[in-house]
C-alpha cells in the first residue's frame, strides 16, 4: 500500500556492508524525529494538563468544598433510560461522517464502500480516545487503505472535513455568545476568559475557515501548478514525488468544486451536528433531577463544549470536562459536585463507549494496539 511515497530501495546486487551502512546513516534522523516529536506531545500535554489544572483550581477556589456524598449521590438520581437513548445519536454520528466522507471520495472512486468507511471511521476516533489528537491520522490512513486511494487524498478529504465541522461549531458558539450576552454573567468569573478569548477569535477562525474553503473550491488547482513550477528545480525522481503528493491532495479536495456535491457536504454537516445536540439533549434529560437545560440551554452548551474538545488528553480527555463545568456552574448555575458528574458522563458517552466497538473492529481488521499507536504517529501498520 502506497504511504507517502518515499522510501529508497538499495539498488540489486549491493552487499552487506552497504545495507548496514545505510541502516546506520538513517538511524540518527530517525532518532532524532522520534525525540522531537516525543519532546512536542510531552510539552503539549504538560501545557495542557497545565490548562486544566488551572480551570479545576480556579473552580475549587471559587466554590464551597466539594461534597462527595453529593456527587456519588448524583448515580442514584440519573435516569438510565434517556442515558441509554443518548447513545443512539452518538453512534448515529459515525455513520453521518461516513456519508460524508463518502462525498469527499467520489472524484476517486464513485461506488465508496459504506461499511468500510464506518468501520475507519469507528477505529479513528477509537484512536483519539486512546492516543488524543495524534489518533486524527488513523481515520484516513485506513480510508486510504479500505479504498485503495491515495493518502494524500483522505489527508485532503480530512482538511475539509475538519473545516466544515470548525463552521458549523462556530455556529453553535456564536448562538451561544448572543444568548449569553442576554444574562447576567459575574465580571471575573471562570467563564469570563471563555467569553473573552471566544469572542475575539470566533470570527477571526471562520474568516480563515471560508477563505480556505473558497480557495480549495475554486483556485486550488491553478496554486498547484504555481507551486510545481517553483519546483521544478529539484531532482527528477523527488519532483515526481512531489507532483504526485500534490497532485492527489487536490484530487482529495475536488469534490467541492461541484454544487451539488458541496451542499450535500453541507446537508451531512448539518446533519452530524443535529444528531450531536439530540445526544447533549437526551443526556441533559438523563440529569434533569438535577441539572435544568433547555433545547437553547443545551445548544449554549454544545457552542462552549465543542471548542473544549479541541483539548484531548490521551486516555484522559481534558478541555470537553473542564469547559462543561465551568459553563454549568458558573451560568446554568448548576451545584460543582453534579456539573462534575455530568461532565464525567458526557466524556464517556462523546469518547469513551465507542473503544470496545471499535477495538473490536480494529481486531477484525488484523489490527492491534501496537498497530494502532503506529499509525497515530504516521507509520505505515
């Protein structure tokens, strides 16, 4: 299977010695990309465990001490039932980025294998709740390998994903800055930097989300010739690998230049993102002898959410808790010990329930662990 084209082959004949001649003038860069890219995951993750320290301080500070009793008793009074509803629009979603992906893939391959791409899709962020972010990999590597295309291709198909997913998030989070902006919220309270901080950037990153859209849409193929002319100065064989990586990054991003197309990637998008407020919806249900959120409550809360799960800790998750209780406490009002438990639930239900299916599936698929990690580093299994 094709990865990124660009592993050199000794020529036939060559002896021993010059095979272990090579090995060894290759291991010290390869040493050297595996200490960076530890040092960077470690300081991430240090900046990030950092952050939510921080959040958590700041929320033990700013209320009473916290009653456990309280926050064990919060297990007795959920409401299974709508608990277990919340996990049909949560797996639904899976299917509804698969559908998706599907669009991304016609200009490829125009009969796309549905259970395939559910499949990679379930694995994929099967891999962010194991790896964290890095796990982003594992989805269109497999996609590639399902679908016998290109990577370079699903890495493109991935970019406009993320794209579409950052747009209809900024919807959510401006609809829930306009309701917010209707209440009362206390000067210098631990929302107070999410407020601050969203507003500045939320129109900055949409700004840049259309133009990136609109560029990939209509100029993305004139750039790519530009960009093949400039490099026509390197040797032949790494100017063909370079035209081959460019070429099918575009061909990755062709399918929105078709109309139809494009608003079926918006009608998918749009669907994905009702079926994740119906998930919110049913598990605000679940908590509603405790916690009391209405549809526009739970759209508020999804707006703020949405961009806390940018942050995620590998096997811990991160943003999506701290950001839940901070926005429950701190607007809904709600006690810390049940904003707790209910940010608790939500990181299980968003990240954790679909490991098992998805391991399993991996394991289907000849899959391990191990191959997993691999490919969330951007190794070939």
């Amino acid at each position: 299977m094709y990865f990124g084209q660009g592993h050199s082959q000794s020529p036939p004949g060559s002896g021993e010695n010059s095979r272990a001649a090579e090995t060894s003038e290759r291991r010290p860069g390869q040493g050297v990309t595996v200490i960076n890219r530890r040092t960077v995951k470690w300081v991430v993750a240090a900046c990030a465990l950092g952050g939510i320290a921080w959040a958590l301080y700041r929320l033990n500070t700013a209320s009473e001490s916290f009653d456990w009793k309280l926050f064990w008793a919060s297990i007795a009074r959920l409401r299974w039932g709508w608990l277990a509803i919340s996990l049909v629009p949560i797996f639904a979603t899976y299917v509804g980025r698969a559908l998706r992906w599907a669009v991304f893939l016609k200009p490829l391959k125009s009969q796309p294998s549905l259970p395939n791409l559910i499949s990679a899709t379930v694995i994929g962020f099967t891999a962010i709740a194991l790896f964290g972010r890095a796990g982003e990999f594992v989805r269109p590597y497999l996609i590639a390998l399902k679908e016998r295309v290109p990577v370079p291709s699903q890495m493109a198909a991935w970019l406009l994903e993320r794209l579409f997913d950052i747009l209809m998030a900024l919807l959510c989070f401006g609809f829930a800055l306009g309701r917010v902006a209707g209440h009362q919220v206390r000067p210098g309270s631990g929302l107070g930097w999410v407020l601050a901080f969203g507003g500045r950037v939320s129109w900055v990153i949409s700004v840049i989300a259309l133009l990136l859209l609109v560029t990939m849409r209509h100029l993305a193929v004139p750039l790519s010739h530009r960009l093949l002319r400039g490099l026509k100065y390197l040797p032949e064989k790494q100017f063909e690998r370079a035209e081959h990586l460019i070429t099918t990054f575009v061909k990755g991003i062709e399918s929105t230049k078709s109309d139809g197309a494009l608003l079926m990637v918006l009608l998918y998008s749009l669907l994905e993102w009702v079926l994740i407020i119906s998930c919110y919806w049913c598990l605000a249900q679940s908590f509603s002898n405790m916690v009391q959120l209405s549809l526009a409550d739970v759209i508020v809360f999804v707006g703020f959410v949405s961009f806390g799960s940018t942050v995620q800790i590998p096997g811990v998750g991160g943003g999506v808790q701290v950001i839940a209780v901070l926005v429950l406490t701190e607007f809904f009002n709600v006690r810390v010990e049940s904003a707790t438990f209910f940010a608790l639930v939500l990181w299980i239900i968003m990240f954790v329930v679909v490991v098992p299916v998805g391991f399993g599936m991996a394991l289907r698929d000849g899959l391990t662990f191990r191959s997993l990690r691999r490919l969330s580093r951007g190794e070939p299994a």
